[in-house]
C-alpha cells in the first residue's frame, strides 16, 4: 500500500497559481467503496477509522485490526435548492490515497493516480514520502508528493514541478489497472 504520509502533521506545498486550497481540502481523501452498490465506486471525502472494541475484553492488535472499519464523509447536493446530504460511506481501506494539493486541468491528484507527460516515455505513480531528484547533490533528499517513474528512473521526481508542466495527464490509477497488482 502506499503510504499518505499527511499523518506526519506535513502541510500541502506547491499549489497553482490561481488555483484555491483552503485547510479543510487538505484533508481530502479518495477510495473504493464496499458493499453490493458501492465496490467499484470512487469517493472523495474526509477520513475517518471508528474501532468498535467490546467493553472490558483484552485483544491483540490482530483481533483490534479486523474491529477497524474505515469510512469516508462528503456531501451530496440535494435538487431545488435543498440542503446538502452528508454522507459516509465505508471503504476499503487497500484504495485510501491522499490528495496532494496539485491538479491538473481542474482535477486533483491522489497517491496512486498513474501520469504521463509527452516529455517521458512510459508512466509514473503518484507516490508520498521520501525522494531524490537526479540533480540533487548527494546525501539530499525532499519529503512529499513524487512520481514514481516507471522507465525514467533519472527523470525529475517532484510531483509540483511536473503539474506545472503542460502535457501531464492522468491516465488511471493503480487501484483499478491490473498492470499494478503488485504496487499496491
């Protein structure tokens, strides 16, 4: 799975020009829904785990992670000019991807998402955490949002720099493209 990282108490960095992200969006969050109508749909919303553990019993962590559920909470317009719905929803936890605060072409990108740009053959993963850049000197490395190249291991990683180039499409995602079993 791929980690988050917003755990880490980090802030978004790189946002567009023009482009508005207030703290509340810097919560958002993506992932498949469970259940008979909601498996194959995507949500986007806050997160949240709720354990229900039994009053007064001792478990192990193996026992506490099965009484996880994890959830995620959105707002749905309602016609006519009624309030909005809110809603939650279950998800499976495996497709949880964090937003990173960059777009493209008004859509906003999540860990997971599969980009391609017309400057490199081949595709990359939109990943969190810990990169170097080929041109970095040696011994530095950046926290944050990166692309994971598939071919181009000796291309620029920093995922704010590449949504600032024209020509950066997603193209899917690893949750949903059976190529990408093994990254999940």
């Amino acid at each position: 799975m791929i980690t988050n990282g917003f755990d880490l108490g980090l802030s978004v960095y790189g946002v567009v020009k023009g482009e508005k992200m207030d703290k509340l969006e810097y919560a958002l969050y993506r992932a498949k829904g469970i259940g008979k109508t909601d498996c194959s749909k995507w949500y986007e919303g806050f997160y949240s785990m709720q354990t229900d553990f039994p009053y007064g019993k001792s478990m192990n962590a193996a026992e506490k992670e099965k009484m996880q559920k994890h959830f995620l909470s959105y707002d749905e317009v309602m016609d006519f000019g009624m309030p909005s719905l809110h809603m939650r929803v279950e998800i499976d936890p495996e497709t949880l991807g964090k937003c990173s605060g960059c777009s493209v072409e008004g859509k906003w990108i999540f860990c997971g998402d599969i980009v391609k740009t017309p400057e490199i053959e081949g595709e990359g993963i939109v990943c969190f955490g810990r990169f170097r850049n080929p041109e970095d000197s040696e011994g530095i490395y950046h926290l944050g949002f990166y692309v994971d190249w598939k071919e181009a291991k000796n291309s620029v990683k920093d995922l704010c720099y590449w949504s600032r180039k024209h020509g950066l499409c997603i193209v899917g995602n690893i949750y949903d493209d059976a190529r990408y079993e093994n990254k999940k």
